[in-house]
C-alpha cells in the first residue's frame, strides 16, 4: 500500500467513525493539520506510533510485510510470534524503518 491510499483509508474510517479532523486530533493531542496533511498526502514525516494511533482509533491496524516486489512468499516466512524480539532499542533498524516509510 502506499501512503496515499493510506491516507484516504484513515480519511474514509475517520467520516464513518463520525469524527472531524479537529475532534480527533484534540483527542489524539495532535494538530488538526497534521491529520489533513496525512489525509491529502502532502505530510512530510509521520511517526509509527503517530500513525499506529491514528489507526487504531479509527479502526484501522498497521500492518508490516514484504513488499510485492520483493521476492519473499508470504508462506516463507515464519508464524507471527515465533521470531525473537530485540531486548533493546536498535537505533540503526529505526533509521532504516523510517526511510522505507519515507519511501512507500
């Protein structure tokens, strides 16, 4: 999915939620223009756990997988929860999770 269609999915769950951008922004203790920027594919940055709110309060989830392109069958990898857990926060594979979201 890229982050335009995202951003008309949130807009669309948002409406049939019943909320404005401003009520749902106050709620989330964001601005208002980071929601229509959001919405109308013009923001900038946008942080996981800003998005991961967003979403959940208008019932919507982040989903991570491999992109299409990639090569890796969906089959080929392992049961969700069976992989390791980092102990620790990885400054590196954060950097690197960003700049594929600023690329999608």
């Amino acid at each position: 999915m890229e982050l335009p269609e995202a951003g008309t999915l949130i807009r669309e769950a948002r409406l049939r939620a019943g909320l404005t951008q401003q009520a749902l922004a106050e709620e989330l203790n964001m601005s208002r223009a980071t929601l229509s920027q959001l919405e109308n594919d013009v923001i900038a940055e946008l942080g996981v756990r800003k998005l991961a709110r967003i979403c959940e309060r208008v019932g919507l989830e982040v989903v991570i997988q491999p992109r299409r392109d990639a090569g890796i069958a969906p089959e080929a990898l392992p049961p969700v929860g069976t992989r390791p857990r980092p102990a620790r926060r990885d400054p590196e594979a954060e950097l690197e999770l960003k700049m594929a979201l600023s690329r999608a």
